[in-house]
C-alpha cells in the first residue's frame, strides 16, 4: 500500500509538473486553430491529433489540467474555510446557534449537491468571458461544497469545547478567542485537512460535469469538462480513440488523490 501511495505521489507530481510546462512542451497555444488539418490524427506535430477546430489537443490537454487541477484545491481551500467558519461557529457557541446552523447544514446536505452546483450556474450569465467562467465555476464549487466538511467540524469543535484542557483554561480566566487559537484550532487542524484532501478530487470531477454539460469554463480555454465533451460521440471515440486520453488522464489522477488521501487521514 505504501508503495501505491509512493506511485500516487509520482503521479500527481508529473502531471502537475508537465501541466506547469505546458508553453515549453506544446508547440502552440491551446487558441492557435491549424484550419488546414481540422480533426487530424496523432502526428509528429500534434501528439494528440487536433479538433475540429483545427486546435492542438495535446496543448488544450496540457493548459486544461493545469486549470482543474491547479483550481479544485482553490476551491477546497475556500470551502473548507466556510466549514471551519460555518461549523465551527456552530460547535463552539452551542446552544439555538448551533441548532439553527445544524438546521441549515442538513438542508444543504438534502439537496442533490451536483443538480444545486448546476442549478446555481445555470441562474448566472453563461456568456461571460472565459477567465470570469473559471472564476465563476470554481467559486460555486467552494460556495456550496462546504456542508459536509461543517458538520464533522461542528461536531468535532462540540466536543473540544467540553474537553477537560478548554474547561481548565476557563477555570484560570483565559479569553475565548486564546482558547480558540491556543486549544481548539491546532486540535481541529487535522480534520480540517482531512476534509480538505477528501474535496480535491470531488472539486475535480465536479468541474468535469460541468464542462460536459457546457456550463463549466467558457471556450476557448479548455478544462477537463471542456476535453471530455469530444466523447458523447460514439463513433468519434471508436475512430479516434486518441480522444480518450483526457478520460484516462482525469481517472489517474483521481485515483491518484484518493490514494495520497487515505495515506494523509492515516497520518492523521
């Protein structure tokens, strides 16, 4: 097992890496249309083929992993921070506080959260510019991606509130808000993270539905969802089967991230 968590590692840092190289290692923009060589198939010049755009796919490939996945863990990072706001809050005031917080957390968590995320994006404007669609798409996934994460956060701040060093420290006259920063949070940091890794790759494949439904990242910057849209056509995959890698790629890493997070909740 450690050695799968080893490979994971390796994994994650090579796509990542090469994402990062993307102008060094692609030949051209993932924008730069090849009008004479539209749905080309894999060749010295284009590794991956290009699209019926005449665009590079090798290069969208490389551009668009670098935008899921350098963004998903923005977008945990922003959602486990209303989690610990959210729940935290509710935990530690107790009492109608954290019954009204529990109340809203639930509704949240009763709601089907990928028909929510596409309903929320379908209500604002779909032609907006392709860097505000990515800011648009990643800040809905840590603005409603936060429910889970607070409730194991209100439940796990209740019952550091109660703890025998929080009491002892009330006895002694200690504020709240040095109980706060010196008792509870470096306790709750853990759980913070664990709920962190366990966002990344659910904000991964969310971005991915998105793009297939169109209401991801806005063209002509590409994404995982945006790459994998080429596949609702059946006989496109069986005479292109090129076509897949981006499903290949986005299934390695995902698997990848659910391997380095088992081993950073077992650490944990």
């Amino acid at each position: 097992m450690k050695l799968l968590r080893k490979l994971a590692w390796i994994i994650l840092l090579t796509v990542a890496a090469l994402s990062a190289m993307a102008s060094v290692l692609s030949t051209s923009g993932y924008a730069t249309q090849f009008r004479e060589e539209t749905s080309a198939a894999p060749s010295r010049q284009h590794w991956l083929g290009t699209d019926e755009l005449g665009r590079d796919r090798f290069a969208r490939l490389l551009y668009g992993t670098r935008i899921s996945l350098g963004l998903a863990p923005v977008a945990a990072l922003l959602a486990t921070a209303l989690a610990a706001a959210i729940g935290g809050g509710a935990g530690y005031l107790g009492g109608r506080w954290q019954r009204g917080m529990t109340v809203m957390i639930d509704l949240f968590l009763c709601l089907p959260w990928l028909f929510l995320l596409v309903i929320a994006r379908a209500m604002l404007p779909l032609n907006v510019s392709p860097m505000v669609s990515v800011l648009v798409t990643f800040g809905l996934l840590g603005a409603l991606g936060w429910a889970g994460p607070a409730r194991v956060v209100a439940a796990s701040v209740a019952a550091l509130r109660d703890s025998e060093c929080v009491l002892q420290a009330r006895a002694v006259g200690t504020t709240e808000w040095r109980i706060l920063l010196r008792h509870i949070f470096p306790r709750l940091l853990p759980i913070l993270s664990a709920q962190f890794l366990i966002l990344v790759p659910v904000f991964v494949l969310s971005e991915a539905n998105l793009g297939m439904l169109g209401l991801g990242v806005a063209e002509p910057l590409p994404s995982w969802g945006s790459l994998l849209r080429e596949m609702e056509s059946l006989y496109g995959l069986t005479s292109a089967p090129w076509r897949l890698v981006p499903l290949g790629l986005l299934m390695l890493v995902v698997n990848s991230l659910q391997l380095v997070m088992g081993d950073e909740e077992t650490s944990a």
